[in-house]
C-alpha cells in the first residue's frame, strides 16, 4: 500500500497535483480544483495537530469498521460523505491553494514517523504513523483521480 510517508509516494502526489490546473474539471462531485486543493489540506493538517475536528462520538461507533475499509487496497468510493467540518464551499484562489497543498504534503513527509502519529485521528483516535500515511495517500489519490490526475 502507498504510504505519504515515503519519498517515492510523495513524489508521486506533487507531481500529481501539479497535473491539476484551476481550470480542470472534476468526473464527479461539486468542488472546483481550488476547493479540492484546500479541502485536501485539512486531513494533513489534523495529522500535525494544526487543526481539531469533532466526530469521535460516531467513530466510537462505526470507527473500527470504517478504519479497516479505508486502509484497505481497495480505492474510496465517489460519493461518500465528507464531515462538514472538512466541507470548503466557498471560493478560493488556486494558486494559493496549490502551493499550501503541496507544502503540507512535504512537511508530512518531513515530519517522519518520529512527529506523525502523536494526534489522534478525529473519527479513528489514534493512529500509527503508517495508518496516518496510508490514509493521507489514498485521500489524496481519491481526489486527484476526481480531477484526472
């Protein structure tokens, strides 16, 4: 399984992200590129402890089920429901965006398994280091697949 915590993986989503232009369009869902790009920012920015989100009522209930789906191989389904703590409906500048993506994904990468896994997750509580990296990877790819790249 891809793991953000490994170079070649985190590589491999810069480059990625740097396929996205603010003009592309999603196949599927509601957020333009800049949304995506900010949307995907907050999930990395819970891993640094940067950002707290509720949600632990519903994880103690469904949490350990929903956990072995999401760091299975298989790919996340389009469509599912995003808290609305993670939801970014208004407009932002691309650009900006972008670059913020791209930094928080190379300060995850730099904080190694030595800084990621201290903050529990807000739906999972806590996490390894590899579980963090795993679920950042396939978010990532979900919605950098959701704009063609």
């Amino acid at each position: 399984m891809k793991n953000l915590l490994h170079k070649e993986t985190t590589n491999e989503i810069i480059e990625r992200i740097n396929r996205v232009t603010a003009d592309t369009k999603p196949l599927w869902g509601k957020m333009n590129a800049a949304q995506m790009m900010a949307h995907c920012q907050a999930p990395i920015k819970v891993s640094f402890g940067e950002a707290k989100r509720s949600g632990r009522l519903m994880g103690i209930l469904f949490g350990p089920w929903i956990k072995k789906v999401v760091l299975s191989e298989k790919p996340f389904k389009h469509g599912l429901p995003t808290h609305k703590s993670f939801l970014v409906t208004d407009e932002r500048n691309f650009d900006e965006e972008k670059l913020r993506l791209q930094e928080h994904v190379r300060k995850f990468f730099s904080y190694g398994k030595d800084k990621i896994g201290k903050h529990p997750h807000p739906f999972f509580g806590r996490m390894t280091p590899d579980e963090w990296g795993t679920s950042m990877y396939k978010h990532l790819d979900h919605h950098l697949k959701q704009f063609g790249a």
